[in-house]
C-alpha cells in the first residue's frame, strides 16, 4: 500500500530549477536513503512533501491518517521548557484524546440512551487507542528513549535554551521517536550526534518496522539502515534497490553505457553529416544524402548530465608559527558551572590533532576559551608566535541576506570580482549558486563559502568544530584532502571516525576531562 505519492512534480527558486517532472511512491516499511550533491535538492523535497514548501507544480497525496515525524534541524524550542517537557509533549496527541474522553464522560449523565450508546462507544474506540500506544506508562517511555540518547546523563529537568547543538539535535530526534509515526522523515540526523549515539541510532533504525526516508553524507550509516536508494541528480529522482554501495555499482556502470553510445551515435551524425553535405548537390547521389538526411532528422540524440563542479580545497599557507601553538595552565571551561577538570595541554607546529568525546561536554567551548572569544572560569591560555589562525564554527545561526560574492567580497575587497567567482567555483558551486543569496542555499553549500573564505586567507593553525556536518561525498573527500596535503597544524572536532583517522597525529578525548557523568 502506497502512504505517499507524488506526480510530476517540479520546483525552482526564481530561474534556477531545482526538480523537474518528479514521481515517487513510498511504500509500507520502505527504508530509503535520499541521496545526492549539495543544493540537488534533498532538503527541498523534503519540505516539498511535509508541506512547509509550496512546489511549482505537481501532486503530493499522502494516504489517510498516516502519521508523519519529520526531523528539522531548525525547529525552535521554546525557552523555560525543560528536556522532560518537550519528550512528553510526543504524546500531546494522546493527551488530548484523554481530555476528549473525560469530556464526553461528562456528557453521559445528560445522553438519552441512543446518544449514550453512541458515546460509550466513542470512549472505547478512545481507550483502545490509549491502550495500544502505551499511554499508562509514558514515563517509563520516555526515560528509555533519553536513556538510549544520553539525554538523562544531561538532565531532563535542563531548560532546552541552555543546549548545544548535538544536545538540541537529540532531544529532537528522541521526541520524533517517541512519537512512532507511520513514517520517520529524518534530514541529516548524524550532524552533532556524537559516536555512540549514531551506533544507538542505527540500531533503532535497523530495527524499525515502518517507513522512513533518511537523507545522509555519512554513508557507513546510511549503508546499514536503507534498502532503497533515491537519487536526486540534474532535477531527475531515480530509484535504486539495495544499500549506497549497490547503487554506486549501478550508477556508474549505467553512466559509462551512456557515454559509450553518446560517443557512437556522435561518431554516426558526423558520418551522415559528411555524405550529406558531399552528395546533396549531386543528382545521381541526392536521393541517398536525402534518405541519410531524414535519417538525422528522426534521430533521438543521445545528452550527456553536465558534469557538477567537483571542489577544489587549497588551503593557503602563512609563514611557519613558532614551536608552541598553545598551552594551558590549569584551564577550567564552561559557563555557569564547570565543564572541565583543570586542563594542562599543549599544542606544537605540524601536530594535527582531532578532539573527540559525547555531545555537551565543552569541546566546542575549550576550542572558543584557547581562542579568546569566551572567558574560562579560572586558569590561563598562552597563544604562540606567529600564529595566523583559520576558524570554521560549527553553526551560523543569523540568516545571510548577502549574495555570496557580497559575503566573500567583504572579506577580500582587493579581489577583483572574476577572482571572488573564480574561488568559489574552486569550491564546487555553479554560476546561479554564486549568485543566489546565502540564506536560499543548502546547508552543505552555505558550509561550501565558508570554506572559500578560509582557505583563501593564509593560515598555519586551522581551528575546525565539525567542518564535514552537511556536505556531500566529493566535498568530505576533496576536504580529507585538503587537510593531509596542508603542511600547517590541524585542532579538529569531528564525530566521523573514517574523516579524522587519516587526517590527525593525535586524538584527544574530551571524555577524560569532563565534570560530567559520560
């Protein structure tokens, strides 16, 4: 039974199309990887089908009562509500059906006996509803999916205002799951979870008996939880069977046939071009160069997709720093209250080092104290010489109304403008990407201008909080890179194992240092 169905569906902003004369149909228990380069559209789809996006043209039919969980990144959570609060507001459905039945008990004592018989049998469909859906032991619920989340090791009585990133991205995911739709919508939720629970998330995934479409740059994941693949590419959605890997295999065996006969049939019109164009004036051959001509005419000429820019990440190298990059003398981090034990570490020219450790533990926070953009609560840091310093933040949270030549001309104004555009096709966005306005484009090309600025400043110590959430295959690779060619030093967060472990000299774990229960 199909639960969504969409019909030639077409979507752009302004004259850029993104998806053009799409179908699609998800079917009961369906497990499908939603895959494809930064800004194919993935994100727009998404929001296409749960209705938060008006498409241009088409249909999107979902079947009746079906029940859809949709993970956004960008849902706000309302401040003064705590952990616990937001898990058990996944059940509001169910709460609100308990304060219907209670009204209607009310009415029993005024029914005429037709009327009662009618409303008694509205309270049973009730019950059964709140039966089947655990609704007498939600608390127990609740505290089992927080615990597989590491969201009780937080706290559920924090207020949601005071989260981190990963944090916030859990208790988003752990009421979507709570929640038990008929169907998971889920948009890159391996950005911010920390490695352990990405590990708890593919099991529940693995296990999961309904439907869900899961769109994923981390493709050991997406490997071990699909069964279908959509691949979103030059406005076209196509549909493969099997895991990532399968359809790779499929896809570009598919692509090397197509070139293969694109270059025959050139080779063919090329062929009848040239007796046309020899025998045409010929009376005893025009009747042959006219057949041949009718010939090219009905011909279906073969069309090769054009090739996507591939990024291009050189990082510029300043002068060498001196020995020491940093050290701490008994560096205490955090905010109201401590994160950290009193740290004692050093950082030396050519270490690259990643840091590692669960969500919420002050890695972002020790990487923002060593730089001075936060004061520690007690302890000191001490900033080599010579440091020229590359920061990629992990979040950008004020939307960008500036073009993106606007953004990387404001930080370079010597650059003329072909060489602001000629950078930031070097990192793999098109002509109408470059164009467009920040706030319009995709998470992984927003993270693709950011890019652009800093490997266009000269640097010997770049600072790099989760650089690879939101981009596509091509970008992690060409990034892994970038990273290993570049002779300066490297202080990296990063939850991707199979990224950083070819990448660093060193791993250092957060969780050693931690004040709180991991």
């Amino acid at each position: 039974m199909s639960i969504l169905s969409v019909k030639n569906l077409s979507h752009g902003f302004g004259d850029r199309a993104i998806l053009n004369n799409v179908s699609f149909k998800l079917l009961k228990g369906e497990h499908i990887g939603l895959v494809g380069a930064n800004g194919e559209g993935k994100s727009s789809f998404m929001n296409i089908i749960t209705g938060k996006l008006e498409c241009d043209e088409g249909e999107v039919e979902w079947a009746k009562r079906v029940r859809v969980g949709y993970l956004d990144q960008h849902t706000a959570l309302e401040r003064g509500m705590t952990i616990r609060d937001v898990l058990k507001n996944a059940f509001k459905y169910l709460f609100d059906l308990e304060t219907e039945m209670n009204e209607i008990y009310n009415k029993m004592g005024e029914a005429s006996p037709e009327e009662l018989e009618k409303l008694l049998e509205d309270t049973s469909t009730i019950q059964d509803i709140l039966d089947h859906n655990d609704f007498y032991i939600i608390d127990a619920k609740v505290d089992e999916v927080a615990r597989g989340m590491g969201l009780v090791d937080i706290g559920l009585d924090k207020d949601v205002s005071d989260l981190s990133g990963g944090q916030r991205t859990k208790v988003l995911l752990a009421k979507l799951l709570l929640e038990k739709p008929d169907i998971l919508l889920l948009d890159e939720p391996t950005n911010y979870l920390d490695e352990q629970h990405i590990e708890w998330l593919k099991r529940y995934l693995q296990a999961y008996e309904n439907a869900f479409i899961l769109i994923s740059h981390d493709i050991p994941f997406l490997n071990s939880v699909i069964n279908l693949i959509y691949h979103v590419e030059n406005q076209e959605l196509n549909r493969y069977v099997g895991t990532y890997d399968d359809f790779i295999k499929v896809y570009e065996a598919r692509k090397q046939q197509l070139e293969a006969a694109y270059k025959k049939q050139q080779q063919e019109i090329d062929d009848l071009k040239d007796f046309v164009a020899r025998n045409k004036a010929r009376v005893s051959t025009r009747n042959m160069a006219m057949s041949r001509q009718k010939k090219l005419d009905k011909m279906e000429v073969i069309e090769l997709s054009k090739e996507k820019p591939k990024p291009e990440f050189n990082f510029k190298e300043a002068r060498a720093s001196g020995k020491m990059l940093f050290e701490t003398r008994d560096l205490v981090i955090g905010y109201n209250e401590p994160l950290s034990s009193p740290l004692n570490l050093r950082m030396e020219r050519g270490q690259k080092i990643a840091l590692i450790g669960a969500n919420g533990l002050g890695k972002t926070t020790l990487l923002k104290s060593i730089l001075g953009q936060i004061p520690s609560l007690s302890g000191e840091v001490e900033l080599g010489d010579y440091l020229h310093i590359g920061y990629f933040e992990q979040e950008i949270k004020d939307a960008n109304y500036k073009t993106c030549i606007e953004e990387v001309w404001g930080d370079f104004p010597s650059f003329t403008q072909y060489e602001v555009r000629a950078a930031l096709a070097k990192c793999g966005l098109t002509t109408k990407h470059i164009e467009s306005k920040v706030v319009v484009l995709s998470g992984g090309e927003q993270a693709k201008v950011r890019l652009c600025k800093l490997i266009n400043r000269e640097t010997n110590l770049l600072v790099l909080d989760e650089p690879t959430n939101h981009l596509d295959v091509d970008a992690k690779e060409e990034l892994k890179r970038a990273l290993k060619a570049y002779k300066g030093s490297v202080l990296i967060i990063c939850h991707e194992p199979e990224f950083y472990q070819d990448v660093v000299t060193e791993v250092w774990n957060c969780e050693k240092w931690t004040t709180k229960i991991v």
